[in-house]
C-alpha cells in the first residue's frame, strides 16, 4: 500500500504519455509517485539553473522539467510542455 497525501497540486500534466522504454524499464509506482511529485512543483534532481527555469515556467507559462530517479537509480525526465496540454515521462536516452 501506499501512503498518500492530499497536497495542492500547481502543475497541470495534462495527457501523461510515456515512451517504450520507461514502459518497459521503470516501475509503475516509481513513475506515479514521480508525477505527483511534479504536479506539486518538486522538481526532484535538476540543477539549481532548471529550479530556477521551472519556477519562472509557472508564472510566465514555460515547459517544466523534472528529473527523478526509481528504485533501481534509474533516470528518468517528465516534461510537461509550455501549454500543460500533455507530459512526458521519458529516459534521457529517448531525447
């Protein structure tokens, strides 16, 4: 079972696609828990410049990139795109 919480979520995903290989390598759960980590504005693993650009992002309406690792210290990105009509889930290697 998994523990939630209900925190106020700042990020519209939009329609979340994944790419074949988070499919086939990440772990369902890995991915949910990372997605509603984005939609409450935890950007995860990105450097201070990709912070402060996500930040920026959700007053001025840019895309938003989070970076986030599953429990085999996968790397995996969602980015939800400028207009918040669709994320993706994605390996960096799929970019």
């Amino acid at each position: 079972m998994i523990k939630t919480f209900d925190a106020p979520s700042i990020v519209s995903t939009g329609t979340v696609f994944a790419t074949a290989s988070v499919v086939k390598k990440l772990n369902p759960i890995d991915v949910y828990v990372a997605l509603q980590r984005h939609r409450r504005g935890d950007w995860g693993l990105v450097s201070e410049s990709d912070h402060e650009q996500n930040d920026l992002a959700l007053q001025n309406g840019g895309r938003l990139l989070s970076v986030f690792e599953d429990r085999k210290q996968t790397r995996f990105w969602i980015i939800t795109e400028a207009d918040r009509s669709q994320s993706t889930v994605l390996l960096p290697s799929d970019y």
